[in-house]
C-alpha cells in the first residue's frame, strides 16, 4: 500500500480477497508506476470444515459420480471444490461434464478436469444457461460448486428444465469492515475503484456514504455488476471482458489512455 498520497496521482483500489490480488497489483504497479495502489479487501474467504455444512458437502463429494454435470461459479468455488475433490477422488470420474461460469473459473478447473465449458461472452449465471449442453437436462443430477449462499437463477432456471440440483456450499464470505477513517485515507481523488463483484459493490456502499461522489470511475468484470452501479448513479462504470488480469489491464489501459 502506498504510504503518501502524492498530488494529482491516479489511486487505483484493488478490492479482491487477500491473497488473490498479487500478481494484478504487480502488473498494475508495472503498467503504472506513477500510480499509488492500495489493497483494500472486502470479503475474506473461509472454507467450511468442521460444521453440519460439511458432512452434508462430504456426502456430496463422495458421491459426486452421481451427477452428470457439475458447475463452479467462481475461481474460489473451482478451487476449495477441487481440494475437496482431490481428498476423495484422485481419478476424477469420467462421466461428468464440468462447467465454469467464467474464464478465471475455467482456468482453475481446466488444470485437472476435461473438458471445461463455459460461456463464449456473458460470464454469469444467464451465460451458463445459454449452452447448447444445458438447455436439455431432464432427469438429470446437477451439482453446483458455490459459496454460502449467492443467487438462485443458476438453480431455479435449471429445476424448470427438469434436472434435480444440489448444492456443494464450499466457503464462506466473511464481510471485512472499515473505518470511516480507513476509507478516507483511500479514497482521495483521483481514485479508481476495482471490484470483484455486486456484492462488493454492496459492502462499501454500507461502509462509505456518497461512494460514487467519491471515485472517478469503477471497473468491474460483467455487465451484469456494471448495471448494478449505473442503477446506482456511478457515470463512469468500466466494463473488463473478464476478470481475469489481462482483461482488468486491458480496461484499465484504456481508461488511462483516455484521460491524458
């Protein structure tokens, strides 16, 4: 984090959980040196051990050749459902087809599992449930790696179309609090805002009063959180193809590029 704020400098605000912001720091710190960069992380990432929770995901791991598909929908779903998966599965069984919301999802799973699918454009729920292999899924076990809670679309929409549909509830996110204090040390002008999601978004609101008086721009990774802030009233809402880092660079470039 930077220690002083220097007049006129761009603040960029990376918001993802710790230990998930290195190597997009690093290259935001490469690309921009005259930049300040903070971490400010929103939600830490606990897994589920050792509560009812976890004798009901236990049984769903041990049976997960039951289902005939499983998606993840999201980097820390792939990857605590892939640890699960490794304690009880060393072969993972053969039959399954395997689903990731997103790109940096895709990229967790795809190290172990084949093949991966995933949306071409829309990284979310409603892309998911445009593939050709989701539409017909009648009488069907569908397993769905996710944390505590979240939205019901992925699932209700999958129930409509005949599958029976479980959840692998594998983290919990706990929300990180701030002091007004701590905030207003971050938030001098200019200052870009990356958020990792709605609920994100979310958070700070609770924490910060007039958040969109206070940034110059946002950046998010789908169109989907970007219309959330724009509901809100934030004029400047950046739209990364992906969350993964070299499509956050990308938007973040060229959002740069534009204000020289």
């Amino acid at each position: 984090m930077a220690d002083s704020h220097k007049p006129d400098a761009l603040r960029i605000i990376v918001t993802r959980p710790e230990g998930q912001q290195q190597s997009l720091m690093a290259a935001i710190a490469a690309d921009f040196p005259d930049a300040e960069l903070f971490h400010q992380p929103l939600i830490e990432i606990v897994t589920i051990e050792d509560d009812n929770n976890a004798v009901l995901l236990r049984q769903r791991m041990l049976n997960i050749d039951h289902y005939q598909a499983v998606i993840a929908i999201s980097k820390n779903a792939a990857q605590t459902g892939l640890q699960w998966l490794d304690k009880y599965w060393p072969q993972p069984p053969e039959e399954i087809r395997w689903y990731a919301v997103g790109p940096t999802t895709a990229d967790e799973l795809s190290g172990e599992l084949h093949p991966v699918y995933m949306p071409e454009q829309r990284f979310d729920s409603e892309g998911v449930l445009e593939l050709a292999s989701l539409q017909q899924v009648q009488d069907e076990k569908i397993l769905i790696w996710r944390g505590e809670g979240g939205r019901e679309t992925l699932a209700n929409v999958l129930r409509q179309r005949g599958a029976q549909v479980d959840y692998a509830e594998l983290y919990e996110r706990r929300q990180i609090e701030y002091s007004t204090k701590q905030w207003q040390a971050v938030l001098q002008p200019p200052s870009l805002l990356l958020l990792s999601s709605g609920q994100g978004l979310d958070i700070i609101e609770q924490q910060v009063d007039n958040l969109a008086d206070q940034v110059s721009a946002i950046l998010v990774p789908s169109e989907r959180v970007a219309e959330k802030a724009r509901k809100k009233g934030y004029q400047q809402v950046l739209v990364a193809a992906s969350a993964r880092d070299q499509d956050v660079l990308t938007q973040l470039r060229d959002w740069v590029g534009l204000q020289q």
